[in-house]
C-alpha cells in the first residue's frame, strides 16, 4: 500500500507536524536571477545568473472533524490536532525566525517497533533520500514567508489555509572583533539547525542517513560518519542498537 505525506518538522524534528488533509496541488516556483543589458552596436544580452530560492506554495484545510480524506485513521486517529493547534503551532515557528523541514514523499506501509520517536516522520526523510516509487519526493530546509487562513463559511470550525515557503540555505556567521591595533579579527560559527554532540547512541529504526540528517544537518554525511566509525557496509543496513558512534 503506498500514500503520500506533507510533513513540517521544527528544530531538527523535535516537534513534528503530517498535515492531515494532502493539498490537491503542489505549487513550486524556481526562477532564474538573470539580467539582460544593452550594448552599444550589438543590442540585448543575457547575463545569466545563479537561480533564486525554490518557492512552494501550500492550500489546504485543517479539519475540525474527521473525514474520509483526513490522512489520520484507525489507530492514527489520535494524532488529529484541533485547527486552531495547527495555526498555533506554525505562528510559533514563524515568531522563533529559524528554519523549518519540509517533506513530501511516498510513503509505503510498514510495521514499526519503535515507538520512542515519531516514526511515521523517520519513515518519510529517510525514504525521500533512498526510494521515491518512481515519484517526486522533496527534502528540503525552508524558511516560512507566508501563512493566512480563514475559517469556512458553513463548516464546523474547519480553517483553510494557504502557507508560502522558501528554499533555506545554511551559511556560516563571522563573528567581527576590533582588537587594541584597531585590526578586525573574525571568529567562524557554524551553521546548523542545532548544535550537534560529540557522540550518539544508536536506536531502533536508525540509519546513518537519518543520524546525519538529525545531528549533523546533512543527510549526504552518512558516509563520512560511516568511514570515522569504521562501520563495514555489511552493518549499514541493520546497525547494533546501544552502539555509541562519534559524530565529528
């Protein structure tokens, strides 16, 4: 069985939101920054550029009640927000002027142990870096520009809501300091979406790519986490649980 899921993830998954009803569309803008300039006795060039940040556009309903189309069922059922929480919840986000995680991936049905971590989110970032079924998939750091909603006229309380996000790109701040001499003197901070310890223990349901994803901010790191901890391929697929790994 295979679905697919809209998932918005704050500080490196520590909250984590699926929305419960899939938008019909999917809009994504990608524009180039090119310029065009007038020479003299030869006419109009192009100078192209690098392109701007992926825009997405998002339309969907927070549900006030259940419906056939809520992604939320059986046992899931719980995990349904009231619409108001939903709302909430993403003003937080915006307010905090830090990155949010956007996912979109199809998803294929599986039987998880775990239930110490969101699971269902795991299942999404690690597959929208391994298997897409032959479709798009999506992974990406985004700043929140844009977020109205309105509640329906004639529902029971459902909100429409229309939420705009760009592309983020993680850069690394210098910190500047004047010395005594009046020389700058500059102090590199590394960027991340949080700070990342110097080990981790490895759990259930793990994989290099999610560990990377979560603690370094990069799920391509994988293999240099691989190669510091000398892990043969053989172990990449089912890795020991309780395994204390060095991250840097």
């Amino acid at each position: 069985m295979e679905e697919y899921g809209f998932y918005l993830s704050f500080n490196n998954y520590e909250e984590v939101i699926r929305l419960p009803v899939n938008p019909e569309t999917l809009e994504i803008k990608e524009n180039g920054d090119s310029k065009s300039y007038t020479v003299i006795d030869f006419g109009e060039i192009n100078a192209i550029a690098y392109p701007k940040l992926t825009e997405i556009t998002i339309e969907s309903i927070f549900p006030a009640q259940y419906y056939p189309f809520v992604v939320y069922s059986g046992e899931n059922a719980g995990k349904l927000l009231k619409p108001y929480e939903y709302v909430e919840l993403i003003r937080k986000w915006m307010l905090s002027r830090r990155p949010v995680r956007f996912v979109f991936s199809g998803l294929k049905a599986v039987n998880v142990q775990d239930t110490q971590t969101p699971d269902w989110l795991k299942q999404a970032n690690t597959q929208a870096q391994q298997t897409f079924t032959g479709d798009i998939g999506i992974n990406m750091a985004v700043s929140i520009e844009s977020f109205s909603w309105k509640l329906s006229a004639g529902s029971s309380g459902d909100i429409e809501y229309t939420i705009g996000l760009k592309k983020y790109v993680f850069y690394q701040a210098l910190a500047m300091k004047i010395d005594n001499k009046g020389e700058v003197k500059t102090q590199q901070k590394r960027a991340s979406e949080k700070t990342a310890p110097a080990t981790y223990t490895i759990k259930a349901g793990d994989t290099l790519w999610s560990i990377a994803q979560k603690h370094l901010g990069d799920g391509s790191k994988s293999k240099t986490l691989q190669k510091l901890n000398s892990i043969p391929d053989s172990e990449l697929k089912k890795l020991k649980i309780g395994r204390v790994i060095k991250l840097s």
